[in-house]
C-alpha cells in the first residue's frame, strides 16, 4: 500500500483547511490558508507523520468528502461544495452527535494550524515574531524548505 496521498486527496485536504481557516474574514486576520499554499503543506505534513497518523488523517479527509449527502447538503463531494456549503459541512461535521467525527474535524484543524500558523504573514496579522519552528515544520508558504525536505 502506497502511503503517497493522490493529488486528489491533497486538494480535498487544502480544501477543508481553506474552510476551516478562510480568507477574508472580517476582522484583524484577513489571511486564510487559502492564502498560505496549504497545497504544498499537507504532502510535506503527511511525508513527516507517523504512518499511523497519516492513515487517521486519510480517512478523515475521505470522510469529509463524502459526507454532504449525509450532512443534507446535497448529492455531491466536499470538492463539488462551493465556499459556503464547505464552510456549512465543516461546521456540521464540527457539531456533530459521533465524537470520533467531531474529533476527525478537530484533528484537522491542529494539523491545518500548523502550516497556517507557520506562515509569516498570519504571524505578522497576530503579532507573533518571527521565529523558528521550535517542531522544525516548514511554514506552508515556504518552498525553498519545503523542497529542501526541511523538517524531518
């Protein structure tokens, strides 16, 4: 079994980060994770994980995906949702009455957190300095580490 994510699982995956951190929201942070280039973050995120913890955060993304239709959000994927109905599904899934699916959607979130949080300029908006990742997570902004391998 390959433990290399697809690029469609990585764009299902940038996606649900871009929900769970969205752009342009009133207020001091304006920068979102779509904003951040989480696209290249998760394949990093992932190539440094436990394969245990990569496999967990597979199937949540798979669970995300395919749970409008369940969530009364229509006959389509997470991908097939525009911005607001991404934003309704994370929310749901959020508030979910199963445990595990609400703590699939919070894992999610810390994870997501890490390349949002890493970015310079989500940093600057909170008035965080800069420093180095004391986890040694390349930010997701950041490809001269990321293609480097920086991190491990």
């Amino acid at each position: 079994m390959s433990w290399t994510w697809t690029g469609f699982e990585v764009r299902a995956a940038a996606r649900l980060c871009e929900a769970l951190y969205p752009s342009e929201v009133e207020g001091d942070l304006a920068v979102g994770a779509a904003d951040v280039g989480m696209d290249a973050f998760v394949p990093r995120l992932v190539d440094m994980l436990p394969h245990s913890s990569a496999l967990l955060l597979r199937l949540a993304v798979w669970i995300v995906l395919l749970s409008p239709p369940l969530l009364g959000l229509g006959a389509r994927t997470f991908l097939g949702l525009d911005a607001d109905g991404r934003d309704r599904a994370v929310s749901r899934l959020a508030d979910h009455r199963l445990y595990l699916v609400r703590e699939l959607t919070m894992l999610w979130k810390a994870f997501a957190g890490m390349g949002y949080a890493g970015d310079p300029r989500v940093r600057a908006a909170l008035g965080i300095t800069p420093t180095a990742d004391p986890a040694g997570l390349p930010s997701a902004s950041d490809p001269v580490a990321l293609g480097r391998g920086e991190g491990r």
